[in-house]
C-alpha cells in the first residue's frame, strides 16, 4: 500500500486509504504515456504495481481486497479510506464503507492497465488473466451501480444497501483512462453532476436535494469538519468533470470547458494569488475557504489545459500571471510533442455488430464479427506502440467517441472523420495533421492486425526519398497510403470507387498523371472475407503474432463455434 499521509512528527505512515495505490497506476501510465520510458516501467514499475494487485486479491489492511464478485471492498468501523475523510473525534463524517464507486472505478483501471502493461513487456498469459478480471468488474460494476431512478451512479454499496446520495465520485467511472460507462448512461450521469453538483469554481460534494447538505464551511472545527464533503465546492474535481465533459460532447464539451475555466480567473487575484483555494462554499457567493494554495485543484486544471488542448487566448490574465505561467509553459510544450513530424493515422470504425466486417457476418454472425474487429485494431495498435511511432485514430461515426475510447483506451490521440465517403474522410485528416505541423504522414486501416512494424517503418523511410509510398492489398486496394507535405496529392482521394478492386491501380494513375513519384511496398492482405481469416489463420501459425486475434479464434474454437 502507498501511505496516506507522513506525519510530520516522523512516527509511522497512515495508510488509511484505499485509492492511494490504485492512484498509482494511473501516475505510472500517464508517465509512460508521457515519456515512453519502457525499461523504467518494465524494471521498476511493473514488479511494484504486480505485488500491489496480488495483496488487493488477497486482501490487505482496513477490509481493503477483492471481494467474490471481483469488485473492490474495503473499510473497517472507524475508519476513513476515501478522499472524503473528514472525522471528528470518533465519527466518521462521510462513511462510505463497502464498495465504494470512484474505487472501483479505479480498480478497474487499475486492472486494465497491467493488463496493457503485461503485454506491453511480453508477458501475454498475465495479460489475459488480468484482462479477465477486468472484463469481469466491467459488467459487475454496471449492474451494481446504476441508479435508473436518478439516472446517474450509486455512491457506495454497502452489503444490499445501495447509496443513492448524489456525489462527485461516480464522474471517474467516466473521467479515469478506461471508462466504465459510455454512451446514454454517459450522458445521463454527466447532466446529473451538472444539474446538482456543477459550479463555477468545482464540484459540490453533495447535492443540494439532499438532507445531509451543509453548503458552508465556517465556525468552530466540528462544524467545519462536518460540512468539508456535505456540500462544500472542491475545485479539484473540474480536471476530471472536464475530462468527462470532453469525451461525452466532443467539441461542443471543449468549448464548455474553456467557458468554465475563464471563470476560475478572478479567483487568482483573490486568495493566493496565482493560485487555486481548497475549496469554496456550496452557494453563492462561492466563498473561498481550506487553503489558499492547494496543490491538487492547481494540478487538475494544468492537467486538463494540456492533455484537453483547451485554449486560452495568449495575453490573457491566466496566461500573465496564473501560476507564474507554468500552465501554458506546460500546455505549449506537450503541444509541440504532439504535432510529431511522422504521425500514423488510424481509421476505425466504431465496432457495432452489423456495422462492421459485414463480408465476415455471414460466417461468424455480426456479433462475433464485430468482436474480431475490435481484436484486429488492438493488436495493430499493439504493433504501432512496439515501433514508437505517435498514433491518432480517427473513428467513425462521430457519436461513438465515447465506445471508441473505451475499446482502445487512453494515450492516443482521437479525431472524428469528417466527410461523406472515404476519400474526403482520407482527404480531411491529412489535411488537418499537414496544418497541424506533420511532415510525414501513412494512413492505415483496422483490417490489417498482422501488418508489420518494419513495413511500416520501412514505409516511413521511403517518405524521406520519395513524395508518396503505397502498400497494396492483395484484393487490389491498398493497406497504407503516405505522404510527405510537399507531396501530398489530395486528387487521390476524389473520383475513386471504394471498396473495389480498382482502388489501388486508380490511384496509380492519379499519382502519375500528377508526376507524384510513388514507392510501392510489399503487398499485403488485409482481412475482409472468411478466406481472408483463413488465410490470417495460416499466417500466424505458431506465431506470437496478434495475441488478441489468437487468443479470440481459441476461445471460439474451444466453444466448438
């Protein structure tokens, strides 16, 4: 376990506290997002984050463990183990003993993480286990804790008791890098914080309906202590409210955020100037309360100003004198990592049964079609992490960002496409990446999971020769397209008939009539019909090729399907 506190007297850590060491899986992979630091996570990080999971199963101080059903259980009488920790004397202010809905939520994620992280270092049967585990929370955790009379997460389930009260906690089902809600209940859970909890400077920590609410922090100790999760604001609690915003609404979100964080600004002339307070009063006028200077609700709004890219006009009030700066320091910088000279652009479709490997369907049934699709761009995206090249995926259609990002996850960038067919899906992001600063572009598709890192590399180093590389497919397509900026020739995109045998053959001519020299690399099959899928089949062999792919057709074939 990782304390809770270091008492400055240097007597023993507290280690009253539940989500401290899951918290740390999701540091660890933020800092490999960040960094790419593989042999320091590997050497380090892993066998750490490995003896952490194993005591959760087991169990551990404070009733912290699994519990049958796979969900995470802890507390004891007396005992405080969440962010709402407030205690006077015996009584624990916010008891929120059991399974409470921003642990589990970090349980799972938790989970999923050293799921990826196993693979990530060749370990591919722990992967499974843990991905298994993971699944399992996944459809546990929706049972158990939607709320279909309020519409939004229960905050705490407590043997058969089920915790109606509306807190902030259940936005990391939405906000955390693997979500456990998305779509209609997404939405519903969102329009739920916003109605009761939502303010100008954070999160309320009760709602307002409540009878429990106490909306201002004053008078004596006790009292305070009473009201510091019964309704006081925490501006911490933005950065994740605003991740949950983004993903749920997209662009329209992001400009509702940038609108909410102007409004933090007079607060930094007000308190500790430059700075963000602890908390606030639940009601207007918000007063500032806690701390003048808290290191998390300063450290959740430079987080979301940079992994979000909101933007705040340059000159501003926050951009002169917030934080002596360091925000926009921090946001150009990771800005600038972003815009990558070579970047990989991924297109995808939201994996619908029906909607998906429809030429599959007949053979496999929709569902398990769909199910094949998602395993094939997991294992693509697999290979694409191997070889460090940066990634944005651009998903189809636009409503399902949020089944997109549960499915692949954190640490890539996500775009919808734009455009009626294809070639003007193609035409905008290559546009949008060669505006954005990209000098090396290659455009591939979900339907190659066996495609190799050093083709792919091997296209890229054309680029530095050539204006254009193409990869064809056997069934006269083709599995890559890549451009230079100079090079770039958007005619390829218009007056194609996709999905034809033609494609490939017609852009050829294209490029040429255009005199865009071409390299072409070797062919490749990407996966459309059952033939295709035996074909994969033959391919992988013994191979530890595509472990997702591999690990789906075994599961099939054990079924006897």
């Amino acid at each position: 376990m990782i304390p809770n506190r270091f008492p400055d007297s240097g007597i023993e850590p507290e280690y009253n506290t539940a989500d401290a060491s899951l918290w740390f899986f999701v540091s660890v992979y933020k800092y490999l997002e960040y960094t790419g630091d593989t042999d320091f996570t590997r050497e380090e990080m892993i066998p750490a984050l490995r003896e952490i999971l194993e005591w959760h199963e087991k169990g551990t101080r404070f009733g912290i463990g699994m519990d049958i059903d796979g969900l995470l259980l802890a507390g004891e009488p007396g005992v405080q183990l969440t962010w709402m920790d407030a205690r006077v004397g015996d009584l624990v202010v916010t008891p929120r003993d059991g399974k409470a809905v921003e642990i589990n939520a970090l349980w799972y994620n938790a989970l999923r993480i050293f799921e990826e992280l196993s693979r990530l270092s060749g370990e591919t049967e722990v992967s499974v286990r843990y991905g298994e585990m993971a699944d399992r929370v996944f459809r546990r955790f929706g049972d158990l804790f939607w709320n279909p009379g309020k519409g939004c997460l229960f905050d705490c389930i407590q043997g058969e008791y089920r915790d109606p009260a509306v807190r902030p906690n259940q936005i990391f089902a939405l906000s955390l890098p693997f979500a456990l809600i998305s779509g209609e209940k997404a939405v519903s859970v969102l329009e739920t914080v916003e109605r009761d909890l939502l303010t100008p400077l954070g999160l309320r920590t009760l709602s307002p309906a409540d009878a429990g609410y106490c909306p201002r922090y004053e008078e004596d100790p006790v009292s305070r202590d009473k009201a510091y999760h019964q309704g006081t604001v925490w501006p911490w609690l933005l950065g994740p409210y605003i991740t949950a915003l983004i993903r749920t609404r997209g662009t329209f979100g992001k400009a509702q955020a940038k609108e909410l964080l102007e409004q933090i600004r007079p607060h930094l002339l007000e308190a500790g100037i430059g700075s963000i307070s602890e908390i606030f009063d639940g009601e207007a006028p918000h007063r500032t309360a806690g701390c003048i200077a808290q290191a998390w609700s300063v450290a959740e709004v430079l987080r979301v100003l940079s992994e979000e890219g909101i933007d705040v006009p340059a000159g501003s009030d926050l951009d002169r004198r917030s934080f002596n700066g360091q925000i926009f320091a921090q946001k150009r910088s990771i800005k600038a990592r972003d815009v990558a000279s070579e970047t990989i652009l991924v297109f995808v479709k939201a994996p619908v049964p029906g909607k998906v490997k429809t030429r599959l369907a007949p053979a496999l049934g929709a569902e398990k079609a769909a199910a094949l699709y998602r395993m094939f761009v997991l294992d693509l995206l697999l290979t694409l992490h191997k070889i460090k090249v940066p990634v944005t995926v651009l998903y189809h259609p636009e409503r399902d960002e949020d089944l997109v990002r549960v499915w692949l996850g954190e640490g890539l960038e996500y775009l919808a496409q734009e455009g009626e067919d294809l070639g003007e899906r193609l035409h905008a992001a290559f546009s949008h990446a060669f505006d954005c600063g990209a000098e090396r572009l290659l455009a591939l598709g979900g339907d190659t999971p066996d495609l190799p890192g050093s083709l792919i590399l091997e296209a890229f180093s054309s680029l530095e020769e050539y204006p254009s590389v193409l990869i064809p497919a056997i069934d006269g397509g083709y599995a890559a397209i890549g451009f230079t900026r100079e090079g770039y020739c958007p005619e390829v995109f218009s007056g194609i008939s996709w999905g034809t045998n033609e494609v490939f053959r017609k852009t050829l001519v294209i490029l040429a009539a255009k005199g865009v020299q071409t390299r072409i690399l070797t062919t490749w099959q990407d996966v459309d019909t059952p033939r295709d899928l035996d074909d994969l089949v033959k391919r992988l062999g013994r191979s530890k090729l595509c472990p997702n792919v591999r690990k789906f057709l075994k599961n099939e074939e054990a079924r006897g399907s």
